[in-house]
C-alpha cells in the first residue's frame, strides 16, 4: 500500500452532504472511494486521480450536534498536568484550519520508528517518542486481544504536505483541495502527535467501511486508555473541519483523553474550549 494516507475529498452521503477528510497521501491527487459504507474517518489513503471520498454515516448518529460554546473555563482545565495549546511539542497543540503550526516547517527532534507492524516506509513510518513508545503498548494489547493493527500513515513533513496539496489543487482546484487535504503548516501529521491506523487484514484501508473493521472498532473503545483520540469524530465535521476520519488518532495523554471520554466530549476543540474551524479564515 501507498507510503502516505489521507485520501479524503468529496462524498455525497445519502443526507445530500458532501464528505471531505483532513490528510492526504504523500504522492499524487485526490482518488475516489467507496460511498456505501457506514462511519468513516480523516486521515490517509491512496490518491490516484480524481476526487477523493471521505465520510459516510453511521447506524448510531441521527442528528448532527453542533459544536459547543462554554463562556466558563475550559473541560480540559481541571486536568491536574497542563500544557500549551500553540507549542508543537505539546502534546495538547492544536492544529486545524484556523491554527498553523508555528513555524510552519516544523520538524519533531525526537522523530523515532516504533516498534510495530508497518505499512508504510520512510518519513511516514515516524512518530515522535512519546506517541511512538504509546502506539507500542496500544498495538501490543489489541493484539493480545487478538486484534492487529498496522502503522498506515505517520509523520508527514512541511515538504511532503507542500507537494500533496499543490497536487490536489492542479487536479481539482483549491476549493475542492481544501476539502480533501490540509494546508502545508495545518497537517497534525506534521506534529508526529498522530498518525493513521490499518487493520492487518488490510481491509477498508482509508475508506469508509474502515469503521468496521477489528482495528478501528478496538481503537474507538480502547484508544483512550493508551492516550489517543480519534481526532474527526462523526458528525462534528462542522467543528473540526473534517468529516469523521475512523482511522486517524491522535495523543494527547491519557488522562486527557479518559477526561474526554468520561465527560462524552468527542472533539479536541470542545475540550479544551477553542473555537470551531470548519473552514480555512
């Protein structure tokens, strides 16, 4: 499979909404994707050469939320360890469409490969430490429950983004690339806080029926508990900017991340009290 994920783009679902994703492969333009399936997810996939599908709904949402808006302190503040919101090397950075990372070329100083099964090579078989020594223990306990999971898509550099998305605009045009694929400087892949996961019976991979496989129904119930989230949840594409992305997590500690859960808040804006970021400002 291709080096890179995020295959996103445009997905009529049978409310009429168009789909769109937040990463994109390393190498060529945005590629179609299967639109039958239920729950779907953000973050890679293969990208021949058209548009690119993202997300489809789930048998459990029937109406979308909305995203919420607290004028008191924020759910994350109770948390006892807390850390910037704007430092990529934070483990809470925000990145989306309305923050950049600053600089925006990057660069983790800690980039390792981790231990566990891959399919992928090269920069994006790379995590930064702290994530890569939390997908081991995540990766070693689903498979001691009989599930495999594989490293799909890791860290993406400032350069690979840059040629990712002018793809995407030469093929299809910035309106449509800016559904399919992030920005340079707004990619969380570039943090190497997150990364895409497989199934290791390789199916569905960064499609929407991913959300049915083994690996991505164990991250969805046990991800919190190494620290990661998956990061577009279903239904909030209007807060996170990207429609629901089953295969895209992303650390942010485990107390965070059980915090979230035990509070049932789904999106990381939400959570630590930032505005929505549907569209680029």
């Amino acid at each position: 499979m291709p080096s890179r994920r995020a295959f996103a783009g445009l997905l009529t679902v049978s409310a009429g909404l168009a789909a769109l994703t937040a990463c994109t492969p390393q190498d060529g333009a945005p590629s179609p994707a299967a639109a039958s399936m239920p729950a779907q997810t953000d973050v890679a996939a293969p990208a021949p050469a058209s548009s690119a599908a993202a997300a489809t709904p789930t048998p459990s949402a029937t109406a979308e939320p909305t995203a919420a808006t607290s004028p008191g302190p924020a759910p994350s503040s109770t948390i006892k360890t807390q850390h910037s919101l704007t430092d990529p090397t934070s483990p809470w950075v925000i990145v989306n469409k309305h923050r950049p990372l600053n600089p925006q070329d990057f660069v983790p100083a800690d980039l390792v490969q981790p231990a566990i099964r891959l399919a992928v090579s090269g920069e994006a078989a790379l995590l930064n430490s702290t994530t890569a020594a939390a997908a081991e223990r995540m990766f070693g306990a689903a498979a001691s429950e009989g599930v495999i999971m594989t490293l799909a898509s890791g860290y993406r550099s400032y350069t690979t983004q840059v040629s990712t998305y002018n793809g995407y605009v030469a093929s299809t045009g910035q309106a449509a690339a800016d559904r399919a694929s992030a920005r340079p400087g707004h990619s969380e892949h570039q943090t190497g806080w997150s990364f895409d996961i497989g199934d290791g019976g390789g199916a569905c991979s960064f499609q929407p029926c991913f959300a049915e496989q083994p690996a991505a129904v164990w991250a969805k119930a046990n991800a919190r508990k190494f620290g990661f989230v998956v990061r577009y949840p279903w239904m909030f594409h209007d807060t996170t900017g990207y429609f629901y992305e089953s295969w895209h997590l992303r650390y942010i500690g485990v107390d965070a991340a059980v915090d979230m859960a035990t509070r049932g808040i789904t999106t990381l804006e939400e959570y630590f009290g930032l505005e929505a970021a549907p569209d680029y400002l």
